[in-house]
C-alpha cells in the first residue's frame, strides 16, 4: 500500500484589509486582481472578502469542470455568491447545488459546437461595428468598450429570442455595474 501525500496548503493573497479583507481589491479591478492572484499564487488561492469566512478562488479549468460537474450538485459557493444572487437574480452564475445544475442544462443547447459556429458571423459583425465606431486620437476606456461589446454580442447570439427587450436591458446594466463598477 502506497500513501499519497496531502495536497499541500491553498496560498493565501496578501494584501487583505482589516474588516474589508480583498474586497477594495476586487471592487477596483476585479479581473485584473483576479488576474494577479492567478500570475502570483497559482490555480488555487484564498481571499478574505468577509472576516471568519474563507473564499477560494479557483482557476484551473479542470478543477473547475471538476466543482461544476462532479461536485455541481452539492456544491455551496458560499455568501459572495448568495448575496450576488439576492442583488442580481438567482442566475447560473449565482446558483448554487441542483439549482446551478438545471440552469446550466437550460443554457447548454446555446453552447453546442454548432451554435458558436453559427455566432462567428455575429460577433464579427458587432467587433467591425465598434471599431467603425472609434476614431483615431479619440480617448477610449477600453474595459468599458469590451464590456459593451461582449454584452451586444451576448444579446444578439445567446440571448437571441429568449429575453423581451426590456429584461435584456435590466441584465445588460447588471451586468455592467457588477464588471465595471459603473452603469452604461
């Protein structure tokens, strides 16, 4: 019988505030400071985004695979998700256990090789139309820009005939706020 050993320790990011912990960090710059614990620690990192509670932020993709298919339907993502879900809606992002597993199968049909082939011309389309829309010399915030374009290009592939123009609207300015911190 051959032992394997313990995984060794989840590195914990420095950089956590008294009460706050990470949370200005991530509120300034979530993917770039999601990025950086990534490039510093590795797959697997721990932050503190409530005092008492541990977070890990996980960035491998077979891990990942491993927590959403094997692990999906008893899987508790803990407050930050619960508490995104109170503000923005029980989605497949803030779901959590057999909830998250429906509504990923809900989604999944929009996700077949063929219906991402068929949105290349799509998003082709929307990315020459907001670069026709730039000039040269013009100031650009480039975060807001892509964040516009990845939602016009959610709204007319996947969401395509499944959300009334209205609630698309209301996703669209969630979504906004929670990636640029700032309504468009």
């Amino acid at each position: 019988m051959t032992l394997s050993a313990p995984p060794p320790p989840i590195p914990r990011a420095s950089g956590s505030l008294p009460v706050l912990g990470h949370a200005v960090h991530l509120m300034r710059d979530n993917l770039g400071f999601i990025a950086s614990l990534r490039a510093a620690y590795g797959p697997l990192v721990e932050i503190t985004l409530q005092p008492g509670t541990r977070t890990v932020v996980v960035q491998d993709p077979a891990l990942i695979r491993t927590m959403l298919i094997e692990l999906g339907p008893s899987l508790d993502k803990g407050r930050f998700f619960e508490k995104m879900g109170q503000l923005l809606g029980d989605s497949v992002v803030t779901a959590a256990g057999q909830t998250h597993v429906r509504k990923r199968r809900q989604l999944q049909p929009a996700f077949t090789h063929n219906e991402i082939a068929g949105y290349v011309d799509i998003m082709r389309e929307e990315a020459s139309g907001a670069a026709d829309g730039w000039r040269p010399g013009q100031a650009l915030d480039v975060r807001e820009a892509m964040v516009k374009l990845s939602l016009d290009m959610l709204a007319k592939t996947v969401f395509s005939g499944s959300l009334d123009e209205r609630t698309f609207r209301r996703l669209r300015r969630d979504l906004s706020v929670v990636l640029t911190s700032s309504p468009s």
